[in-house]
C-alpha cells in the first residue's frame, strides 16, 4: 500500500499526468467529432446505400451499425484509440523515467523486492487509466446523447451491451498501462520506448490492417483476417464494439487478447527487471 | 556548526538493525570481459568513519552496489548487521545509500522527491522537511531539481539518505561537487554520526581528504584487496619507508659521517635518505662540522602510501 502511494505521488508530483490528460481530451474532441461526421455520412445518410450492395457483408456490417445500440457504444467509445495510446505512454514514463532520471537507484534501495515496484506501478498506472476513461466517459455520454438526438435517434445507454461495451473500454484503459509497463521494462530508453509504441500503436495498426486487406483481396487468403484481432489495439476496439458484427470475433476474443498481451509484458518485463542490474 | 546535534528522532535511532557491521566476504563480479571485483573481503567497523580506496576502474562503485543489492554478485556474499540486504525488514530505516548526485526527477522538488521515499518506506511526510533542514537544503525544498547545483544535488542525496535516520551510511564519492565549506560540512556530519555509533563507509579518489575524514581504510586495486586497517596503522606501516631530507653544501662529508643510510640525490645539494632519523641526521652533521640548510623528516602521508601500494597495478582494465 505504501508503494502504491509512493507511485502515485511520483505520477502527481511532475507534469506529465496532466500534460496527457489535456492531449487525450483535444484528441477525444476530435476523435468524437470524426465518429460523428463518419456515421452521419456514412452510416446513416448514405445516398441510397452508397451503391454498398446491402446483401454483401460490407452492407451488412453498415445495416449492423446503423442500429442504435451500436451506434451508441461506437459514439460513447469514442476517444479509445487516442486515450489508450496516452494511458499506454504513462505506462512507458513510470518506469523509463527512473533509467532517464536516474532514480531507479533510490527506488530499489527503498524497496529491494523489485516485483513489488512493478506491481505497484500497474495497479498507479491502471488508476489513472482508469480516471481518464472516467473523465472521457463522462463527456462522451451526454455527447452521443446530443447527436443522437439530433439523427433523430434514441440513445440506448441502458442496454446491457451498451454498458457492457463502455465498461470493458474501463478495462482496456487499466489494460493499456499494463502493456505500457511492460513495455517501458523491455526499452529503457525513454525516447526510444516511446517513439518505437507509438509508432508500433499507429502505423504499425494501420500496416497490419492494409497488409491484411492485400493479402485478403490481392491472394484471396481470407484466413489472415483472423490475425489483424491479434493487434492490441485493433483487439481493443473489438472488445468495446457492443453488439456482434458480421464478419468479426466476439467481443470477448478481444479482451482475452488484450489481457494475454498485458500479462506478457508485465510478466516477461518483471522477469528482466528482477535479474538486470542498476548501474 | 555541525546540524547532527539537533536532528529531531521521530524514527527510532537503529530501529532495524542493531550492530551495523558491514561483512563484505568472498565478492567477485565478473562482466563479459573483465573481473571487476575479484574476491573480495572486508570489514567495516561500526563508530567508524571507513574510506573505500582505489584508483578509478578499481571496482568501488560495483563493490557498493553488489553491498546494496543493486547489482548481483558472481560469487560471494555482503551483509549489513548480519543479513543480506535484501532481506533487511526496512531497507531505507537500517542503512542510507548516497550513490549519485544526479538521481531525481529533474521536473519534481526536492521536498516531493523526498515525500516520495517517505510513502515508499513507511515514514511520515514529516521526515522530508527535518531532514532537508538537516542537511541545509530548506531554503530550496519546494524549487525543483533541475535548478539545483551540483553541491545541492550532493545535499539532498544524503538528505534522502537520512530519511530513515539508518544505522548504516554508505556514500559513493560524496564530496565530488562540493565546494571547500560543503567538503567541511560534510566531514563534520559524518564524524559527529560515527561518534554516535553509527556505521560510514566512504568511497574516495580524494585522499587527503580521506586522511582527515576516515578513521579506518579499505584500499582496493584491480578489483583486490590491497590493505585493511586503521589510517595509523596504514600509514605506520609504511613509515619503514619514512625519508630524511637534507639541503647541505657539503654532500659527501655528510654521508661519510652516517652509518647504514641510504640516499639519494634528487637535486644539487640535497639528499633523500633513509634508514635513518633526522635526529641521527642532526647529530652526526655537529659531529662531523658539516652545516646543515635544512633538514625535514618527510612523513609519509596517505597519498603516499595509497600510490605505493597501488602501484603497479593496473587502474584501466
């Protein structure tokens, strides 16, 4: 319990927390604001069906998100992406700082059962992981209240998969500070942990995407669209997607995904730690 | 003038340990290419100020670390008070670790960067404050690392190390950043602590330092034990080697005046001898009428000894 403390403090006591707190809440606005013109245009005001062939699984995907239980876990969701992507960074700085500031030093000589650190830094992490799908959760649902309200649609925030959908999203953020972890264990270096998740986390999701489709359209391999769901932050979209579309794994594949990455990382990451020396 | 006097105990003196002997027994690391420590023993005596002696590269800092379980050893074992240092009950309340100035977040204050150890190991906030007041650093708790000097950084690491008001005191190259009055504090400090009973292990290029600051001495080289004991007996040792100076005009009737001396003539008119004292010097030149511009009994001093006997050895391996 002490740890935990001493951990949180280090997270309150320099800028960060709140430096990505206020990128994670622009990016929300603007994420919101592209789910919204995305589904105003394509989803629900499709000039007749926008020559998608409704019989095709592509239109039945499109007629699987124009109902309003999707829509509403799509809309409330909104802000995932980039919100991970900060949670997963504040994972990465907790531990990198101590090499980058040379404060792991004075940490494991406070407390040399190193695993403990690890453990209270996820449990820090997964807090203001937490805090911030709080925070965005709490602008989202007024949010898609108001637009869909405005397509002349009745949200459907009592759904059981609705809240389903927004309390995995709760769980991936937790997640995400887990792998962060891990991650900031395997690359010491600050600069080169972040860069290398963060590129991973955005192009690497958009490559592994666009090869899948060339390998699927251009092969016909249709199986490599299994792996795409191997990605964690593909996985995390499919997790919090509410109800089942056509043509995609149960949501439940999603979260056992993200839960094996983040065991792995924190786990293989505590194994290094515990053996590496501090020099 | 030395702050140790009005250090408020609001952490009970020694609470985890009681003896704070540090056993050092058998330590050896090896790295891909080189053995940085081989072998080596030791022990630090508590009431004691130690110096840990040894040229650069001779495996000091690893040898501290492999003590403080920061890095694992190759073979042999370190015990403080008789247990390991991993499996001391409360760490940061038996033994305060001062290893590198540099070592907080630049963008936190002192005081947090203090708080943030006292949540970690159990003690009050309150801990911060009294020893930011110990060490003199007040005045700049709440201003953030980054614009802290050097001699700053060096205060508040042995700030942190106070935290716990441990048994043990172990510093690595404390006064590197110093200026003359923080080296004076700093030796005062640790002087007044050991007269407590306190364990002070001090590692140290700076050996004239040393001799005013340490008691006892452990100088290694390459990694090895070179000698163990108190700066009396270290240097006592080595007084065999004790050099008379004589600046005289007439050289030669000197030396045919003295039995069983050897010298040598470094300059014109001066001769280093030994075997014999500056009395016997003294005499035998009224003796034999020869006058005498100046004669010097030239003591060694630690520095001398630390390079006779880590001469030859190799520092950069």
């Amino acid at each position: 319990m002490n740890l935990i403390r001493s951990e949180f403090r280090k997270i309150r006591t320099t800028n960060v927390w709140w430096l990505f707190a206020i990128g994670a809440l622009v990016l929300l606005a603007l994420s919101f604001t592209i789910n919204a013109l995305n589904m105003h245009y394509g989803v629900l005001h499709q000039p007749d069906g926008g020559g998608v062939d409704p019989n095709s699984e592509e239109g039945a995907q499109l007629a699987a998100l124009a109902t309003p239980v999707a829509l509403t876990s799509y809309m409330v969701t909104s802000g995932q992406y980039f919100g991970l992507m900060f949670v997963m960074l504040l994972g990465i700085i907790t531990v990198t700082n101590e090499y980058y500031h040379q404060t792991a030093t004075t940490t494991f000589l406070t407390t040399p059962h190193r695993t403990r650190v690890i453990v209270a830094k996820a449990v820090a992490g997964g807090f203001f992981g937490v805090l911030l799908w709080v925070i965005t959760t709490a602008i989202t649902i007024p949010a898609t209240a108001i637009f869909l309200n405005g397509e002349g649609i009745t949200p459907k925030f009592g759904d059981p998969d609705v809240i389903r959908a927004m309390l995995l999203n709760g769980v991936a953020y937790a997640l995400w500070a887990l792998i962060g972890i891990g991650i900031g264990v395997l690359i010491r270096s600050q600069i080169g942990a972040t860069i290398t998740a963060m590129v991973v986390y955005t192009v690497g999701t958009i490559a592994v995407s666009i090869i899948v489709t060339v390998l699927k359209n251009v092969l016909h391999w249709n199986w490599v669209d299994n792996i795409q769901w191997a990605m964690p932050s593909i996985a995390s979209g499919l997790m919090t997607s509410g109800t089942d579309l056509p043509g995609q794994p149960h949501y439940w594949v999603g979260a056992l995904v993200l839960i094996a990455w983040a065991a792995v990382t924190g786990v293989i990451g505590t194994l290094i730690l515990r053996k590496r020396d501090i020099a | 003038m030395v702050a140790v006097d009005g250090l408020v105990h609001t952490v009970p003196m020694g609470s985890e340990i009681t003896d704070g002997e540090i056993v050092v027994s058998g330590l050896t690391k090896h790295y891909k290419q080189v053995r940085a420590v081989d072998g080596l023993s030791f022990t630090v005596k508590p009431g004691r100020v130690t110096g840990f002696l040894g040229p650069n590269g001779a495996g000091k800092t690893t040898t501290l670390r492999m003590v403080l379980n920061l890095v694992t050893p190759t073979a042999g074992t370190a015990t403080i008070g008789g247990s390991r240092y991993a499996d001391l009950a409360a760490p940061l309340q038996s033994v305060g670790a001062v290893l590198e100035a540099s070592s907080a977040h630049k963008g936190r204050t002192g005081r947090n960067h203090l708080r943030v150890l006292c949540a970690a190991a159990g003690l009050p906030d309150t801990r911060a404050d009294e020893v930011l007041e110990l060490v003199g650093l007040a005045p700049a708790a709440k201003r953030k690392f980054k614009g802290y000097s050097l001699g700053m950084k060096q205060r508040l690491g042995i700030a942190a190390a106070m935290l716990g008001d441990p048994q043990v005191l172990i510093l690595d190259e404390p006064a590197n950043g110093l200026d003359p009055e923080g080296i004076r504090w700093m030796r005062d400090f640790l002087q007044a602590l050991a007269k407590r009973g306190r364990t002070i292990l001090v590692s140290s290029h700076l050996l004239s330092e040393m001799e005013l600051l340490a008691d006892d001495v452990v100088i290694i080289a390459a990694g090895r034990l070179v000698a163990q004991g108190s700066v009396e007996e270290i240097i006592g040792n080595a007084s065999s080697v004790a050099k008379v100076r004589v600046r005289t005009p007439k050289p030669d009737a000197l030396l045919a005046a003295l039995t069983g001396a050897t010298a040598e003539r470094p300059e014109d008119g001066v001769l280093l001898l030994s075997g014999v004292t500056a009395e016997q010097v003294g005499d035998a030149a009224l003796a034999a009428g020869v006058a005498l511009h100046e004669l010097v009994a030239e003591m060694p001093d630690l520095e001398r000894v630390f390079l006779d006997l880590t001469a030859g050895k190799e520092a950069i391996r």
